[in-house]
C-alpha cells in the first residue's frame, strides 16, 4: 500500500513540474512588418530668430477736445463713431459774456474809426488853410520886395512901406498858425490811430474768446470717445471729446530691457492683429520711448503700421485698442524641426514615433515649441540624426517593424 502512494505521489509531483515549467516559459510574440510610411532622419535648420512682444493699436494723431472757458454746453452736433472733417463744429458753449464783449468791442472800433475819419476831414482843410496862408505870404513877400527897393529910390513913403512889411508880418503868422494846426492834428490822428489799433486788440481779443465757445474738429478724423453732453458745464482741462486721425496707425509695443538694444530705429517688424483674423501689417520702428518702467523693466517701442508699397494702414479696418503682437527679426540660429503630422498626441503629452537602427518603432516624448510654417520646434526629446516616422503613423505603433 505504502509503495502504491509513493508511486501516486512520484506520479503527482511530476505533473505539476513540467505544468509549472511550462507556465514559466515566455511565449514569443511575433514581430509585425509595416510597409508604406515615411520616415525622415533629424537635422538642424537655420532659422530665423525672432523676438515677439505684444501691444496695442493706437492712432499716431489723436486730439482731446476740452473747453478753454466756463459754460454750459447748449448743442452736441457728432456721436462717438462719427467721422468729421476739420473745421467741422462738434459743440457749442454758452456764449453769451463772450457775444457781449464781442459787441462793445466792435462798437468801440466804428467810434474810433469814425474819430479817425473827422480828425482826417480836419487835416485836409488845415492843409488846405497853410497853402493859402502860403500863398498870401509868398504875395505879401513878393510885394514887401518891391516897395522896399522903391522905398530906396525914394519912390514911395515910408508910412507905405510900412503897412506893407506889417501885411507880410501878418501873411507869415498866417502861415506859421496854420502849420501848428496841422502839426496838432496830426498828433491827435496819431492817439486816435493808437486808440483804432488797441481796440482792433480788443475786437480780436473778442472774437477769440467767441470763437472757444464753438468747438471745432483740427483734423479729419473720427470720434473715438465723448465725454459731452447738453446741459454739463464745461470747464478748461476737463475732457470732452477724442478726435483720431484713422489715415495713420501705430502699433505701441512692450519690450523687454533685455532686448531693447537689438531694437534700433527702422526696425522692421510683422504685426500680426488677432481681432483681424491674425490680419498682418509691415511695420518699421518709428520711435522708442527713452525712459523704462522701473516695474517692469520694460521699454515702449512705436512702430508705424504701412499698407501697401510703404503707405500707411489705414483705418477702415484698424481702431485704436486693439491687441497686437510684433515679430522683430533679430538673428538667425539653429532648431531641430519636424513636421507638424509627425506629431503622436498621448493624452495631454506629445510623441514621436522614432525608428532605431533595427527598424524596430519606437514611441519617444517631446517638447515643441513655436511653429514655423508646417514644421515645430523640438525643445527635447530627439537629437539630431534620429529617424522619425512623418507619414503614416496612423498605421503603426510602437515595436512594429518598418521596412
């Protein structure tokens, strides 16, 4: 019976030994062969190096429209949006005190001016009143001339001379009366065209203050902000309206201290505005502002956007506020590029399908970086030289065997 066991028992632990030994062997498992992808061995491509900064649209010409006197506004003629041409009135300013002023000014300069005309009237009859005292001397001298060389010969008396020298006595007072009219006259014309001349000061002086109760566009532009409205009482310095020039754009970029001095003026650059469907606009570095900001440490560069052939981007499709970002061209360097269909998505990860000397397929991460055109950067992950799956990765995955 014992040996019967032993047998049974021999018998028992043999089965289970070649069954354990059976389930330690691995199964081979059999390679697959893929055809019909494309593969592509890594390198290094000179690229252009570019430094992007962000900013935003504004006019180049922008003109706040305030008051310079005290006084309700009575007519508001425009609406933000409105285009206006220069010279057109947008509002209009109480008046009245200035209107006033205006009147007693030009009533002060027709007094004047009427006083100028008089004291004119009056010269020309002094002037008139001299050539005939002239010629009553320039008689009476002629006439003292002969009897004096009578009076030698003894041909008249001397009670006859003598009533002629008293004529031309008289004749030269005559004269010399009327040059001192004419001599006063002229000093009085002289106040009263001081007098024309001050109040001319004084009318345009008016007419100024007049003309700061209608407010005027100074160029061709459109409203881009109002402040006013009938009724408000409009002060100096207080803002009532924004007029932009839209014929001339820039863009006011944030740069960083650190790349301010590969900046320089004329600068070119490619504007890219994103509210425009990623809309690009040439530009070139027409200032920079020469003062940092201490928070920041950052610099405002302005750049002008151009349309074609170099003119400027005009404002039918641009507007002041609007977010930008600038490309500046600053060297060129070396990056490791693969196409964009290269790319394997693993989630929230990004991979590569890489291929090692035994064609074996391998799946390797990555880190990209900025695309450039149907290529991206690889920042890690690849090196140079290694062979990368571009076409056709749908068809295979990772330890399939590539031809």
């Amino acid at each position: 019976m014992r040996s019967r066991i032993e047998i049974v028992g021999a018998i028992f632990l043999t089965f289970i030994t070649i069954s354990c030994g059976k389930e330690k062997t691995p199964a081979v498992k059999e390679k697959v062969l893929i055809r019909g992808v494309q593969t592509e061995m890594t390198r290094l491509s000179p690229i252009e190096e570019v430094y992007e900064a962000v900013g935003t649209v504004r006019s180049k010409t922008a003109s706040v429209l305030s008051s310079k006197v005290v006084g309700n506004i009575v007519a508001v003629h425009i609406r933000e949006g409105d285009k206006v041409k220069r010279g057109q009135l947008l509002i209009e300013i109480d008046n009245r005190d200035a209107q006033t002023q205006s009147q007693k000014a030009k009533a002060a300069l027709r007094e004047a001016n009427e006083g100028l005309q008089e004291i004119d009237q009056n010269i020309q009859a002094a002037r008139s009143s001299r050539d005939a005292a002239e010629a009553g001397r320039s008689l009476a001298q002629a006439t003292h001339n002969r009897y004096k060389h009578l009076l030698e010969e003894n041909s008249v008396s001397r009670q006859e001379f003598d009533e002629v020298d008293a004529k031309l006595k008289v004749a030269e007072a005559e004269l010399a009366r009327a040059e001192r009219t004419i001599e006063s006259l002229l000093a009085k014309k002289r106040q009263i065209a001081a007098k024309v001349e001050q109040v001319n000061s004084d009318v345009a002086s008016s007419d100024i203050y007049l003309s700061y109760s209608r407010i005027v566009s100074p160029i061709d532009g459109i409203i881009s902000s109002k402040q006013a409205e009938v009724g408000l009482l409009a002060s100096p310095g207080v803002p009532l309206l924004t007029v932009e020039d839209r014929s001339w754009y820039r863009l006011e970029a944030i740069i960083d201290e650190s790349m301010i001095e590969k900046i320089t003026l004329g600068s070119p650059a490619i504007v890219t505005v994103q509210a425009l469907g990623d809309r690009k606009f040439s530009s070139r570095v027409s200032e920079i502002v020469p003062s940092a900001d201490p928070s920041s440490r950052s610099s405002i560069v302005k750049l002008d956007l151009l349309g074609g052939k170099g003119q400027s981007a005009g404002g039918e499709v641009l507007r002041s506020g609007l977010y930008a970002t600038a490309l500046f061209p600053i060297g060129k360097k070396q990056l490791l590029l693969i196409p964009k269909n290269a790319i394997v998505r693993q989630g929230q990860l990004m991979a590569v399908l890489t291929v090692d000397p035994s064609k074996i397929v391998r799946l390797r991460l990555i880190k990209t970086g900025r695309s450039y055109a149907e290529r991206i950067e690889v920042l890690s992950g690849l090196s140079e030289g290694d062979r990368v799956v571009v076409e056709g990765t749908e068809k295979i995955k990772e330890g399939n065997v590539i031809e």
